[in-house]
C-alpha cells in the first residue's frame, strides 16, 4: 500500500520503542525475540529487513544472546561490554524500530527508528551504565551479578510485552526513560553543590 494506516505505524513505533527499550538493557534479547515472533508469523516486518526471521538469523541471534548474558556475570567484563553495548543498543533499536513501520516512506522509518528507536536505547542503556557504575562503587562490584540479573529478567520481560502488549511496553520503556533521565539531571546538582560547598 502506498499510504499505510496510521494506526499501523503507530503500533509498529510502539512496539519499536518496547523493543529499544529492552536493547538498553541486553542487546541481543530484543533481537532475538523480534526473529522467534517474524519466525513464527507473529510479526510482519518491513522490506528488507525480512531476513530478521530467518533460521540463520534466528541462530546467529540465540548464540550472541548466550555469550552477552554469560559476560556480564564476568567480574570486570560487564563494564567493558557496557562500553561496547552503547552503540550497539542505539543500532539495534533504531533498526528494531525501522523494520517495524510497515510500508511506510523511507525518510519517516529512518527518522523515527533513530529518534524514537535509537534514542529510547542509548538512555536506558546509560542509565543501566550509571546504575552499575553505582552498584560497583558501593558493593566493589560483589552486587554487579544481582544487577546483570536483574537487567536480564527486565530485557526479556520487555521484548515480551513489546511483542504481546505493545500499548502497556511503551508506556514502561517512555517510564524507564524518565526514570534514567532524571538520574542523570540529579548528578550535575552535586557535583555543583560540592564545587560551592568546597569554595
């Protein structure tokens, strides 16, 4: 179709944001899950992004999901990955985001799967950096594996609720954001009360 529906590329972007959401937190999960559901039926993607539900990427994505979650149990690693895991979480939401607005023009797909789509990842993922740089700090990284765990449950939970409930999964992951964000602005704040207390 020339002009899709809207409400077909609004459901499209609200489960993109879902899923860019669950990238913050393990890259591969979402990507996984995207391929099992295009795999299954579950989910029509947009052309040229059709070989997401292929065996071979159905395969690839299962492997790296195995080798992610095992390394960030690996004291030390999981900051490394987290370096890593940056960029990478902004590319796989933005293109989680593209390959689901349907037939819609080119320039609408690439422009709301980078702002929405890469945008909603890069902040959860900062946050989940800020978080853990938090948690080794106060535990000397004795709590990280809770942490690794933890984002691990809420990854999948995500993907999972992106692709059954995408209305009630965007609402968390725009919740997650503001959650993140509002970590960061608090930071700055001491940083400039110290500066002023020490002076």
């Amino acid at each position: 179709m020339d002009n899709p529906p809207l409400v077909q590329i609004l459901l499209g972007l609200l489960i993109g944001i879902g899923l860019s959401a669950a990238t913050g937190l393990r890259v591969f999960v979402p990507l996984l899950g995207v391929s099992i559901a295009a795999h299954a039926g579950h989910l029509s993607l947009a052309n040229g992004f059709q070989w997401l539900g292929t065996w071979p990427a159905l395969t690839a994505f299962a492997a790296a999901t195995v080798v992610e979650v095992a390394a960030y149990y690996i004291p030390w690693l999981d900051h490394a990955l987290d370096a890593a895991a940056a960029p990478a979480a902004v590319l796989a939401g933005t293109v989680l985001t593209v390959s689901l607005l349907g037939e819609a023009s080119p320039f609408m797909r690439w422009t709301l799967g980078i702002i929405a789509g890469g945008g909603v990842a890069g902040v959860v993922q900062a946050g989940s950096m800020l978080a853990r740089g938090a948690s080794t700090a106060t535990t000397g990284g004795l709590g990280n594996p809770l942490m690794a765990t933890v984002e691990f449950a809420g990854s999948v939970l995500l993907t999972l609720l992106a692709i059954l409930l995408p209305v009630l999964c965007a609402a968390l992951a725009l919740a997650l954001v503001f959650f993140a964000i509002s970590r960061f602005a608090r930071r700055p704040r001491r940083h400039s009360a110290a500066s002023t207390g020490v002076a």
